[in-house]
C-alpha cells in the first residue's frame, strides 16, 4: 500500500503544510526579531524611562533621583506604572502588527498562540 488515499498527485494538503511551515518559520524570525527591538517610554516628563523589548521583555527602568522623594513615594510609584504600562502596551501593538502582517492573508484568528 504505497502513500495515503485522496493525495493524490501532492494535492493541496501538502501545499498548505509548506505553507504553514514557512508560515512558523517567518513567525519565528519575527519573534526574534522583536526580542531585539527596543521601545522606550516615559512618564513624569523623562522622570521615570522603561526600555522594553518587541517581545514584552523589560529591559530597564531609569528613575531620575530628584523625582525621588521620600515624602511622595506614591507618585513615583505611580510615574513607574504609568510608564510601564505604557511600555507593555507599544510593546505588544508592536509585536501584534508585525505577526499581523504574517497571519492577515491566511484568515487566522488573532493570538493563534505560535
């Protein structure tokens, strides 16, 4: 019994598996790539700086001193979670339009999990 029934020819199946292997393949290039992309946020006018990755990896928080104040640690706290999140969210419209322009032509739903 030499191959598999309804192949026959090398029909569509096998070009769709070269397709989604190339697909994953592009996908990880891409998640790569935004491992290296930096973003850079502020918050309390360039009191408080995140550097965080394509890939949603902080890579450093850099607090001003004179910000630091021990009378109103609250608002640095807030300045770091503003900034943070800021971060977190270019972050991650960075990286859902890189994977968007990989997964738009196939009609996959977003966040696929690759």
């Amino acid at each position: 019994m030499g191959g598999m029934p309804g192949m026959g020819g090398g029909g569509g199946m096998g070009n769709l598996l070269s397709q989604m292997q190339k697909l994953q393949d592009e996908m990880e290039k891409t998640q790569t790539a935004l491992a290296d992309e930096e973003l850079t946020t502020t918050s309390g006018g360039g009191m408080v700086t995140v550097v965080i990755t394509g890939a949603q990896e902080i890579r450093s928080i850099t607090i001003k001193p004179e910000v630091v104040n021990p009378e109103d640690v609250e608002l640095l706290q807030d300045m770091v979670l503003a900034a943070v999140n800021d971060a977190l969210q270019k972050s991650k419209a960075l990286s859902e339009e890189r994977m968007g322009a990989l997964t738009g032509g196939l009609g996959l739903p977003p966040g696929l999990g690759f």
